[in-house]
C-alpha cells in the first residue's frame, strides 16, 4: 500500500457534504445562533443553528423544514432537534452552503476501504473494527494519508466555516465511532467550539444531538 492508494481508497468512500459559511450566494442555508444566556437559563438548553433541511446531503424528503439543534446546557450532554415550518423568530448570522470535497477520516477507510485495504491491514495483525493509532506498523503511509484529510477537514484550520453538513463523523476518542457508521450525519458544528456538537438522524427515524469534547 502506498499513501497515493490510500487517498484513492478514501476518495471512494467519500460522503457529500457541505460547508456553511457567512458569505455566499444563493438562499439562506441555515442561521447560527448566538449564545443567550437568558434562553438557557429559562429552557435549559442552547439553540446552536437551524438549517434548511433541503442543504443536509442524503437527507430523505420526508424530514422538511427548517432543523434547529439544542444542547442541554444543564447535563452539559445530549440535547434535542426541533423541525419547523418556518425559519425560527430568533435572529443570527444567516449561512450559505458550499459544496465541498473532504477526505473520510482514516478509521472509515480500515472500516469499509476493499479488501485491498482488508489484507493490508491485517498483514499487520490488525482488523477493520480496530481504531487507528499510531502503533500500526505503516503508520508513516496513514501519515501523508491524514496529512491531506487535514487539510481538507475545517476543525484542522482557520477559516469562516460555522458548521459542516453531511460527510463523515469526526474520530473522536470516545468509543462509540463505528456505532454511527450506517447513521446520517445531519450537522457538525466549528464555530465556537468545544463542545463540538453533532446533530444525527438514526436508521429508525429518530433524531439524536451529541455534544464532544477532547
């Protein structure tokens, strides 16, 4: 395996996905909301953005409207996603959506790469549900494979990106990466972060909001 058969095994698995910034043309994709601290203190909860449900890649026709995602601002976990028919009354900073190409993280190529990337892996003595870490034996090829994710991915530089629509979930530390691999991921914030805040929705047509920190 060398580092260019790697990015060509991610380009594969690539998912749409959409960058929302403050400049751009076209309708409004979503608002971002700033922080009120008399709403949390009356609900709770924090509302982050609301995003026009036709912007989020993948997303069914049947989830229309405008999608606002909270954070429980009182467990510091969790939170809710309100759909309505209409744009919220509480103002902010109107978004546009641009299209955007971004590598999957790693562990989505050890996951679902082919079986090319199935042998390789485990010439190494590691399997597809194992995460990543630099103790794998060509850790210098999966190097220059994240060298380019980096500098595709938002959270690794500075720009006016609020938030991300679709692609792949981010390789946090938490255990639970390979239990979201079939779920759509709705919206994952950059803005003000952390907690970084992921808002899904689950095979079961259940939506879930899930707030990270390192």
């Amino acid at each position: 395996m060398t580092p260019e058969q790697l990015i060509k095994e991610g380009r594969k698995l690539q998912r749409p996905c959409v960058f929302l910034r403050p400049q751009g043309a076209g309708p409004v994709a979503a608002i971002w909301h700033e922080r009120d601290d008399r709403e949390i203190e009356s609900t709770g909860h924090h509302c982050w953005l609301t995003v026009d449900a036709r912007h989020i890649p993948g997303l069914p026709s049947s989830v229309s409207g405008y999608i606002s995602v909270f954070t429980d601002e009182v467990k510091c976990q969790g939170g809710r996603v309100e759909v309505s028919r209409s744009w919220p009354k509480r103002g902010g900073t109107e978004l546009f959506a641009h299209t955007a190409s971004v590598l999957p993280p790693i562990d989505a190529v050890f996951a679902r790469g082919s079986e090319t990337v199935g042998k390789w892996i485990r010439s190494h003595g590691w399997e597809r549900t194992d995460r990543y870490n630099d103790n794998f034996k060509d850790a210098a090829i999966v190097l220059e494979y994240e060298r380019v994710w980096q500098r595709e991915f938002p959270i690794y530089f500075e720009s006016d990106i609020h938030a991300v629509l679709g692609g792949w979930h981010f390789p946090m530390a938490d255990d639970d990466w390979h239990g979201f691999l079939d779920e759509q991921l709705m919206v994952f914030t950059i803005r003000n972060s952390e907690p970084w805040v992921e808002a899904w929705r689950t095979r079961t047509g259940q939506f879930r909001v899930i707030q990270r920190i390192t």
